[in-house]
C-alpha cells in the first residue's frame, strides 16, 4: 500500500470515528437545554428555582453557582468513579459537591456579596441539589471525563435558562424593571409576581406553554 492510500485510510478511519463522538457530543450537550431541560421537564430542583428567581439577577447567579458545582463535581467523580467502593459512593458524591459548594459560597462572598445575601441559604442547600446527586449518579459515575463535562455544561445551561426565563418574566411583571433596569414608564406592576405564588403561577404557565407546543408537534 502506498503512502497516499495508508493516508487516505487512515483519513476515512478518523471520520467514521469523529462522526458518532460529534453526534454524541451534540446529543450530551443538547438534551439539557431543551429535551430534557431539569427544570422545565424533567421538574427537578424546583425549591431553589421558585424560591430564588425573583429577579433575573437573583436567577443567572443561581444557576452559574450550580453549574460551577455541577461542573466540578461530574469531572471529579468522573475521575475517580473506578477508585469509589459503590457501598459508600453516594457519601463520597455528596463530599465532593460539597467541596465545590464551599468553593462557590467564597467566592460569591469575596466578590459578590449583594448577590450572595440575596441568595443567602439557597447557595449552600447547592450540596443537595438532586440535579446536581442525580447527574453524578446517573452520569459522571457511569462515563468518561469528556462526555461528563457535556453533559454538566448541558445540564447546567438549562437550568440557568430556565432561572433566568422565571426570574425575568417575574422581575418584569411585579417590578416593572429587568435586572434592575426600570422598563415601561407608568405600567403599575403587579406585585403578586415577585411574591412566592407569582413563582407558582409563572412555572406553570412556562410549563403549560411547553406542553402544548409539544403536544402541537404531535399533532
């Protein structure tokens, strides 16, 4: 075989594997934002996303904290899953998500302090956050190191979409401003939208609207 054809070869072997690694890696990636949106679908760490999302502000940094830790934790324990005896894997789990729950809560408070006494509890509850447990679990803990990080910036984009969609959405309506910006001057905002049923009443009406949309491609 010539060097030409070993080249030529050894091209169409990199494709054939690039390709299913490229589809994988775009379904990883993808199947958080939209598909199987944590929050929005799968209806998973609903207490932070209605206690926290009163502003689009409150919202972004709530879900950049959790990403942070999602991040971290799925790469650690994607490392060492091999190493973790699986008697004791889900206290080992819940140390290294703490680790980085202890990180974040710092680091917010050394740069962020306004946004870390509006969060206030919900940064260190991060630890048991069952999107964050679930991913390590069901995920990191069963794939490599590269699929693991997909799927924790996948993941971790969708709830932060979906704090910073409720957060807006509320922040609009009950306070007539957008991460602290006044908006329509005269509207009267409707103050039930900042307050804890206005989170309810704003999930639900995100959900229905997804629902239906799907339920219109099935038709």
């Amino acid at each position: 075989m010539s060097s030409k054809q070993k080249t030529k070869a050894l091209s169409r072997r990199f494709v054939n594997w690039l390709v299913p690694v490229g589809k994988r890696s775009a379904k990883e990636l993808g199947k958080g934002i939209v598909r199987e949106n944590p929050t929005l679908v799968m209806l998973l760490g609903l207490c932070p996303t209605l206690a926290v999302t009163s502003s689009a502000q409150n919202g972004l940094g709530m879900g950049l904290a959790t990403m942070f830790v999602l991040l971290g934790s799925n790469i650690v324990i994607s490392l060492i899953k091999k190493a973790v005896p699986g008697k004791v894997r889900i206290p080992i789990f819940i140390v290294v998500i703490a680790t980085f729950v202890t990180i974040i809560q710092f680091v917010m408070a050394g740069f962020f302090p306004d946004l870390n006494r509006s969060l206030g509890l919900f940064i260190p509850l991060i630890v048991v956050n069952c999107i964050i447990l679930g991913r390590a679990e069901a995920f990191a803990s069963k794939n490599n190191i590269y699929y693991s990080i997909l799927d924790a910036i996948g993941m971790g984009l969708g709830f932060t979409l979906a704090l910073v969609l409720i957060g807006s959405i509320r922040e609009i309506l009950g306070a007539n401003k957008i991460f602290g910006m006044n908006l329509v001057p005269g509207y009267e905002p409707m103050g039930l939208f900042i307050l804890p049923p206005g989170a309810f009443l704003t999930m639900g009406i995100i959900i229905a609207v997804i629902n239906k949309l799907k339920q219109g491609k099935k038709d």
